[in-house]
C-alpha cells in the first residue's frame, strides 16, 4: 500500500518575516512550483534567508523525505562525491563498511546544495550526470542507484557571468535553473526591519533567559539609516549581542549605533588608490572646504539620514546628543 504524502503545513512561510511585496511574489512562485520535481535555484547575497527559501519550497511541496542542506563551499571532488553518493566498503583506505550518501537520505525528499557556485569542475561534472540521469555512483561501485530527490541550490554569485569566465559549467546552469528565485536584499525591504528585530529580540531573549526588553522606536530610525551589508544575519547577529549585553530598562540602541559606526569605519580606508577607489571614500571639491564648512555639512547629512532624530544622528556621527545640540546652536 502507497502512503500518501503528509499534507503541507498551513503556513509553510511562517519561519519567514517579511511584510515585503517581493517576497510576498516568491511565495507566490514558490506555490507555482512546489508540486513538480525540476531543480531550483536561489540566489541572492549572503545572508538573505537562502535556505529558508529551500526550506518552504520543501514543505509546500508535499514531499514524503526529508530535507537535506548541504553546504558545498570548499570541498573537493573525493569529499563531495563521498558525502553526496557514498562509498562501498574496500573503496578507499579507511573505507571499512559502506555508506550511504546525502542523496539516499533526501530520497523522496529534498536536496539542498548550498553554495553551488564554489564547486569544484569534477564536481560540477557529477552533479550534472546526476540531474539529466538521475542515477549516480557509490564511491567504489559499478552498479548505479537512482535518484528521486529535489535538488534545490543556492548562490550568491553569478553563476551566468561565471559561465562566460569557464568557472562554471553552462550546462549545469541551465539544468539548475528550470526554476529561478532571486531574493532581494535587507536594504531593499526596510519594511522588514521592525518585525525582523521584535522577531529576533523574542528568540534572544528565550536563548538568554532574560526578559524580553521594551523597543525604542528611535532603534528603527537608527537601523533604517544603515544598509545591512550581512543583510538579516548581520541583523540578528546584532539583536543578539545587543540582548546578551542588556540590563534593564529599553533595549540599548548604543550597541546597536556602535557597530554600526565599526562597519562604516572599516568600509572607508584611511588611504586609497587612483586604481582601487572605494565607493565611500568622500571626494572632495578642487577647493577643499574649511573645517567648520565640513563639519556643518556632516551634520546636516546625519539629520536628513536620520530623518530629523537627533538622537540617532548623534549616534551616527560618534558624538552625544549634547555634543551635537552644543554643535546646531553654534551654527
């Protein structure tokens, strides 16, 4: 007797916090394209919730197996063949009994290969036998197994513009990509911001056993200024530290400005070349401003970032809230 598989979950997006109408779109696709068995491919920049993704179009799928990441950055051939298809025993030294690879455990299920786009070329060959065969090779055996699991894969890099460098296999890419889902960045869905940092507060509090501290809406007016280049990660590793570190009171949007500035700080180098100039770096007019003239210029652009807040301008800039009150009323 066929068991049938599990109904999906009610709300397989629930894992997901977002308000935002893209995302809303790739939940929309992703209902489009739960039900069939092509690969798919995720990409967008570290941190963006890739394989939460992968998770959903797993769970909307219906799919009787498990799912299964796994993350293919820095492996070499022996190890991604050995981890993803097995081995028999005798096939190599230390090879005593067999074992099964990855793909057998997502039989039924979902394979998830993160970071595809740092495999190796042999590896890349053996990936794509097994998506156009759907049969693939123990380490050791010539008798081949078959494979019925998903494969969904997940980059932050171009894989097209790596195919037209020879980095990459074209026609990997194209059996990768019957279905494509590009996720936008934390800074492109600032709307996200504000349930992403209650959500994220909650867990850290729960993970430290602390009572969940009060939000200042001035932290969002703080955070909304900044571009998030880790994206959600960067946020909830901030969140994070920011409620390991709280006493009492509100949450601190100090720890939160502090970092900030650390980033910003490291993105800026103190000298840079005609060759090699950062995106940040401030360029300045063929007559150099006065000091006072540069300084009056930064604080008007930490006042319009931080839409009039001078709380959250003074955070931005480095300085008190005094200190720059002390600074607007010499102007």
């Amino acid at each position: 007797m066929v068991t049938p598989p599990p109904p999906p979950p009610e709300n397989p997006f629930s894992a997901i916090v977002t308000r935002n109408a893209a995302m809303q779109a790739v939940f929309r696709y992703i209902g489009s394209i739960a039900a069939t068995s092509l690969p798919v491919l995720v990409s967008g920049e570290t941190g963006t919730g890739k394989e939460q993704i992968a998770n959903a179009i797993h769970a909307v799928s219906g799919r009787s197996g498990e799912f299964v990441p796994v993350n293919v950055a820095g492996v070499d051939d022996h190890l991604f063949c050995d981890t993803l298809f097995g081995h028999e025993k005798g096939a190599f030294t230390g090879a005593d009994r067999p074992r099964a690879g990855l793909i057998e455990k997502a039989a039924g299920g979902t394979l998830f290969l993160d970071e595809i786009g740092e495999l190796s070329m042999e590896s890349q060959v053996r990936l794509l036998r097994l998506l156009q065969e759907r049969q693939y090779y123990p380490l050791g055996s010539d008798t081949p197994k078959t494979s019925d699991s998903r494969i969904v894969a997940a980059t932050n890099r171009d894989l097209l513009d790596m195919a037209d460098n020879g980095t990459f296999r074209r026609d990997l890419f194209y059996r990768l990509q019957y279905h494509q889902i590009a996720l936008p960045p934390l800074r492109k869905r600032r709307e996200d911001i504000e349930p992403l940092v209650r959500r994220f507060v909650s867990d850290a509090a729960l993970a430290f056993g602390k009572k969940e501290p009060a939000i200042n809406h001035e932290l969002f007016s703080l955070l909304n200024t900044y571009d998030f280049p880790g994206n959600i990660r960067e946020l909830q590793a901030m969140v994070f530290d920011a409620v390991g570190r709280h006493e009492c009171g509100s949450l601190s949007s100090a720890a939160f400005a502090e970092k900030i500035l650390q980033r910003n700080t490291h993105c800026q180098p103190a000298a840079a070349t005609h060759e090699t100039e950062p995106a940040q770096r401030i360029v300045f007019p063929e007559k150099l401003p006065t000091i006072k003239e540069t300084t009056e210029q930064l604080i008007a652009e930490a006042i319009a970032r931080s839409k009039g807040n001078q709380t959250v301008a003074a955070q931005l800039l480095g300085i008190t809230r005094r200190a720059l009150n002390n600074r607007l009323h010499r102007a």
